[in-house]
C-alpha cells in the first residue's frame, strides 16, 4: 500500500481539472492555500453563543465576535500563534497519545486511502496521514530539535495564519471516524489529532455555528434544539396518537422526571421531533410497554448527543455530567441508553474518567432476564441494542417478523458504536429476529471498517452540503450494490446523526432507500397485547399483503 | 481505415487513455490511487468513472446512434459524483470532451489512421449530443441535492412547528435564518 510519493511527503496536490486551462501547476501539499468559497466550509459561531459559553467556561473558546470566513481578517488575538503553540504544549504534556501520534507515523500510507474524504473528495489532503501532518508539521517546528535546526527538510512549518486555515479547513473534513486507525499499523488515531487541532481552533475562537449552538442548547435546556421541557413533553406525547394508530394501543407509560423509577432513559433528542427518528422512538416505547419497564425520561438531561466532543474536553464533561446529576436527583437504579452514536463514544471512552465511577447507581440487571450487565459496571449504563437483544435471547419478546416483510433492510454500523464501542452483533442480532430480508453490505465497508455517513462531528449542516454528499460517497456506493442486488429499500443504523444524514445521503445518491432505527424495526414486530390487527408499519405504511 | 472500426478494433488503448485521463482530473496522488485500487467499495471514484466509461464506450461505438435512455442508465451514478464535486460544472462534463481528444491523439499517431472527414463529423456530433445530455444530467443532480437539503430543513421542523413550538411566534425575519438552518429557531434566549 505504501505510497512513495505520500511517503515522501512531496506529494504535489493541485491540477487543474481536465482540458479546463491546458495548464497543469502543481505545488508541493503545503504550498497550496485552503480557499473558503460558500459550501465548503460552515458558518462560524455566532457572538452570542460564544459569549455564552466564554460565561460558563471562561478561556475555552476564545474573543466572541462577528468574523468571516472567506475574508482574510479572522479578527483573530495579536498573540494568537502563541495561544496556539502553548495550547500544543500543554496537550502534549496532558495526553500522551497525543505525543506518540505526532512521533511514531511512518508514512507507510496504509491510511491514505481508507479515509471516506478522501475517498469522496481525492484531495490529498484528506489522506489521514497528511491530516495529521498538518499538525505535525508545526509540532515538529516547535517541539522537535530536527524540526527546530532543518526546518522544512525536516518536515517542519512554523505556524502561519495560512496553516490556520488549513486546519479550519480540513480538521472539519474530518468525522473523527476513527476508520484510518484501524488500518494504521501503529493505530495512530487521526480522530485524536483532529481533536486535539478543533480545540486548538477554539482557543483562538476559530468555530463552527452548528456545533456550538447545539452545546449551548444541550447546556442550557437539556438537548440540542433548545426545547424546553413542556415542548419536549408534547412532541412525545404526541407520537402515542401515532403508535395507537397502527397498533390499535394506546400506551399508558410515557413519563418525564418522575422520581424512584428503576431505570433513566436517555436518548437522542431528536428521536422526539425529527423523522424518521420519531419512529424509533416509537419502537423505544412499544418495547418499554412490552416489558413493563419501570423507566423515565427526563426533560433536563433530554439530550443523549454530547456536542461537546466536538469542541473541548471540558465542554464535553460538563454536558456528560448532566446524565449522572440527573441519575441522582431522580433515584434510578441504573441508566438506559438509546441508539444514538456520539453518546455511546463520549461514554464509552470518556465518561467513566471524566464523571466517574457512579458509585450512587446500582450494577445494571435487566429486571426482566436477570442478566447482570458487568460490562457496564462502573459506568452504570447499559445500550439498548444490548439491553434488547439479551431480552429476544431469553425469548420475552413476542415478535412477528412478518411485519417487517415489505421491507429489505441493511445495516450501517455507525463509526461511534462499531469502532468507538465494539457494539457489533447485538443490533444484527435483532434485526435478524425482527425481519425476514436482510442483507449485508460488503465486508470491507461494515463492522469495524464501516463507512462514515459523512457528516458526523457537528458536520451535519446544510451549508456544507456538497462536502457531506461527497463524503457520503463511500457509504452510499456500498448501499447502492445492495439495493441493485437485494432491492434493499431501508437502511437501519442505531445512531441519530445517522438516521438525519443518511436520509439526505440516500435521496441523493441512491432514492428508494429510506433510513430507520432497529428499534423501529423492533416496534412493527413486536405483538403488544391488545393490539388490533396491524395493517400498517409504524410510519403508516402498507405491510406486505396489506397493501389496497 | 473507417473511424468507428478503428474506435473498435482499439478499444482496449484508447478506453484506457481516456480513464486516464479522465482521472487525471483528480490531484496526482488521488489519480494515481484511484487508477491503481481495483475494490469497487474501496474505490468508488475509480471504480465508477472506469464503469462508467467503459459502458458508455461500448454504447457510443456498437453500431447505432446511442439511444439517450440507455447513455443516462450508464452515465447517471458518475455524472452524480462529478456533480458534488469541487469541479466547475464544463469541468464536471468535460469527460465527454476528453474522448475527442483522446481519439484525435490516437489517430494522429497512427500512420495509417486517417478517418474520412465524414467519419469525424459523424463521431463529434454523436459525442456533442452525449455531451448535452450529460450536462442536463448534471443539472438535474445539481436540483435533486437542492431537493434533499429542503426536505432536511423542512423536516427537521415539521413536528415543531405543527406542535405549538414557541418557535412559530417568531418574527418573519428570523425565518430567513431558519432556511439557512433550522437550529436557530430554538435558540432565542441563547442568541
Ligand atoms: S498514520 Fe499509520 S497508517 Fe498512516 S502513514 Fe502513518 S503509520 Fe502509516
Ligand atoms: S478519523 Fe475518519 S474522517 Fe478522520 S481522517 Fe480518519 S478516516 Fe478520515
């Protein structure tokens, strides 16, 4: 796979597109500038929210002002290369992994082209190893004797407002996926490098708009969106007049806050109000009905995203810990998890260090099987995906996959859950009793190599809509060979910025595939007593043989 | 020697020239990966255009005028990629172009391979009216991804704003910056 050039580090990025000009200038990787033009980059944050957050945690996110992107004034602080370069310092002492990327690449390029940008774009630039050498380049000017004496024939750069913009430009072309990594032979995490530049750029309050809103609002109501508890209520609510409708049940369990329930139920706030989200929260309440759960949902921690890891460790940590607050002042024994994937890589990898142990919560057992979940013993939070395929295991749940049969479904494991968390088997095992026709995508695009849908990372804006399509690229051509070959006509995922992007990815690329949660597939198989005979899916579709 | 036995008999040259080619549309490196890399799933830019190419090759010299239904079936999943590209949109088709110059160099070098005039006229229409097609197709990509970023504004809304949102009291010019993106609605006491 080595690729001499890359390896070289010499690799001369730009030409002119066929027949365009004639000319074909080519520069070395670091001469060529990053240019803003509208739809590749995303708005910078707003003043008043980065006042906001400067209110609560002073000294993260730089000077709140007005800036603009395409100009060449970002009205950046006079010592701005310093914040930046102490910043490196300080990280460097703080995360040793952060040192060991910057030492160990040894550009054998086995990376360069796993990476879904990459793939999507063909900018060399998007090649994990030279994502990260954008920052290893200034790490070796400053912190490496070879860089300090031999300068550029040592691969060193110092830090320019040139080289700013090559960070704003590509560490937000990166999902921090983590795909590159698995391919690396040294693991070498450029989703850590890319975090560690993204809060780099927030200490010179060079932001994104449509990540530091959400912050905010998940800090200031409980979820992304800023609804406020009554509005969070009566969405859900809402969606029981859906459920009886095709199902003939009206459910009885939907509560908020309430105090001494067994088990919290946080989830991506987004299930209650976007589609086809709201379907997999359906599923979420028919299985909860099912079992006779005793659970509850609250309206302050309504908010399973944590828009924090894409910003700053400290931000992260202050939203992550509304979960455990909220655990406490409720008196749950354990806490339960929707299908949501930033959630699961912030609590899988971080929230154990940052918020834990949870010592006030009890080892998590499903009060149905028994099944003591020791996985999740010290952060005391169990996946639904795991909490459900353990209770299709012990046989409590009556299912008639029938119900899925006008459907041929795929799966797409999300890059937080499969790579950031393992969770692989669990919803395949699932939907493999929920639904008779399911096929696979080809190996090399599933399970630990799965494909980004391209806009994870606070990526998922609409003015960067191209740069998501592209990045989708390599997710959607795997779906398509399976909709060519299987007429697969659903794509399932356990992640909410999935189920958001994929849709716009699937219209775009492959129309005729629609996006879904396994627990709305779940919930059209699931027999609940009392139910009239089910004619329709959940989102009021036609099942088989019921069609007019 | 006649144009189309030509383009027939040396398929397998000047469909590599023109992939080549048309690749080298892409920064060296990329190009060289994307040439290089035959897994259709680990390579959907390679893999593509080479598909692409190749089936619009056969359909363009079998025999008959191409049948525009058939050139869309074999060209649409290319010209999509092309479309979200960073290519201007002449750059983005300029694919069609690139086969002229491929076969014009081809034939120059050839001694023996002067194509009639008649011939030539006759390739160069049949390609400039593969071209325009290929440029609606382009534009219809262009208007299906505008299509996908209105319904994700439009439905990320819906519930919201069917569902008493203290949102739908807002004034007529915040809803300039809702198309733009549908956060901001929600975020008065934060703005
Ligand atoms: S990051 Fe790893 S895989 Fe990539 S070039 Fe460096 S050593 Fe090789
Ligand atoms: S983490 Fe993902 S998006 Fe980032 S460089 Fe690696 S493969 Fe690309």
């Amino acid at each position: 796979m080595a690729d001499t050039k890359v390896a070289e580090m010499s690799v001369k990025v730009v030409k002119e597109p066929s027949l365009m000009t004639g000319a074909i200038p080519t520069q070395d990787w670091w001469d060529v500038e990053a240019v803003f033009k509208p739809g590749n980059y995303c708005y910078p944050g707003k003043k008043s929210i980065v006042e906001y957050h400067n209110q609560n945690l002073p000294g993260i996110f730089g000077e709140a002002r007005e800036w603009d992107v395409e100009s060449d004034d970002w009205k950046l602080p006079d010592n701005w290369k310093e914040i930046i370069i102490n910043g490196i310092k300080e990280r460097l002492d703080k995360f040793r992994s952060l040192k060991i990327f910057m030492d160990c690449c040894v550009r054998c390029g086995a990376c360069a082209d796993k990476c879904h940008f990459f793939l999507g774009t063909g900018d060399p630039k998007n090649m994990p190893v030279l994502r990260a050498e954008l920052f290893r380049s200034v790490y070796r000017n400053d912190f490496t004797l070879a860089g300090k004496l031999l300068g550029e024939i040592a691969g060193a750069r110092p830090m320019t407002f040139k080289v700013l913009k090559e960070w704003f430009m590509y560490f937000y072309q990166c999902t921090e996926c983590r795909r590159c990594s698995v391919f690396c032979p040294y693991g070498i995490d450029t989703a850590e490098v890319t975090m560690m530049a993204r809060e780099l750029l927030h200490l010179v309050g060079v932001n994104t708009n449509w990540i530091l809103e959400p912050a905010a609002n998940s800090n200031r109501t409980g979820n992304h969106l800023g609804l406020q508890p009554h509005t969070f209520k009566e969405n859900a609510e809402f969606l029981l007049d859906d459920i009886e409708e095709a199902t003939g049940v009206r459910l009885q369990n939907l509560n908020f806050n309430r105090k001494g329930a067994e088990v919290l139920f946080i989830f991506p706030s987004a299930d209650v109000f976007a589609d086809p989200g709201i379907f997999t929260f359906m599923g979420y309440l028919l299985l909860f009905e099912h079992i006779g759960l005793d659970y509850t949902i609250s309206t302050y921690t309504s908010e399973g995203g944590n828009f924090g890891l894409f910003t700053h460790n400290s931000l992260m940590k202050k939203l992550n810990g509304k979960m455990y607050a909220e655990a406490k002042r409720l008196g749950v024994k354990w806490i339960l998890g929707g299908e949501c994937g930033h959630m699961w890589r912030v609590l899988h990898q971080y929230m154990d260090t940052m918020n834990g142990p949870a010592d006030f919560l009890e080892m998590p057992k499903s009060p149905i099987t028994g099944t003591v979940f020791e996985n999740a013993a010290s952060t005391k939070m169990v996946h639904i995906s795991e909490f459900t395929a353990d209770l299709i295991k012990n046989g409590k749940l009556k299912l008639d996959k029938s119900r899925n049969d006008h459907q041929v479904v795929t799966y797409h494991d999300s890059c937080n859950t499969a790579r950031g968390m393992g969770l692989l088997d669990e919803p395949r095992y699932i939907l493999q009793h929920a639904c008779n026709n399911f096929h696979e995508m080809p190996e090399n695009t599933i399970r630990e190599k799965t494909f980004c849908c391209g806009s994870g990372t606070g990526l998922n804006t609409g003015e960067i809509m191209d740069l998501r399509m592209r990045g989708g690229l390599p997710r959607a051509n795997a779906v398509k060979y399976v909709q060519e070959r299987y007429g697969v006509n659903l794509l399932s995922c356990i992640c909410a910025i999935d189920r958001a992007t994929l849709l716009a990815s699937m219209q775009y690329w492959n129309p005729g595939v629609e996006v879904c949660g396994v627990s709305e597939l779940l919930g059209n198989a699931l027999i609940m007593d009392g139910e009239k005979e089910r004619e329709t899916d959940l989102r009021g579709n036609p099942l088989a043989g019921k069609e007019e | 020697m006649a144009l189309a036995h030509l383009l027939q008999e040396n398929k397998g040259e000047i469909l590599e020239k023109w992939i080549s080619r048309v690749l080298a549309s892409y920064p060296d490196d990329a190009a060289m990966i994307f040439q290089r890399e035959k897994d259709r799933f680990a390579n959907p830019i390679g893999y593509n255009t080479r598909h692409a190419l190749t089936a619009l090759y056969d359909l363009l010299f079998s025999g008959d005028q191409p049948d525009p239904a058939k050139v869309a079936a074999v060209v649409e999943d290319f010209v999509k990629i092309r479309a979200v590209q960073t290519f201007t949109p002449a750059a983005a088709v300029a694919f069609v172009r690139d086969l002229k110059v491929v076969v014009r160099e081809y034939c120059r070098k050839q001694k023996d391979a002067a194509p009639a005039l008649a011939d030539w006229h006759r390739f160069e229409d049949t390609l400039d009216a593969v071209s325009d097609q290929v440029f609606d197709l382009y534009m219809a990509c262009r208007e299906r991804l505008y299509k996908a970023r209105l319904h994700e504004i439009s439905h990320m809304n819906h519930m919201l704003t069917q569902h008493g949102c203290p949102s739908s009291l807002l004034d007529a010019d915040q809803s300039a910056k809702t198309a733009v993106n549908p956060i901001h609605i929600h975020s008065n006491e934060a703005r």
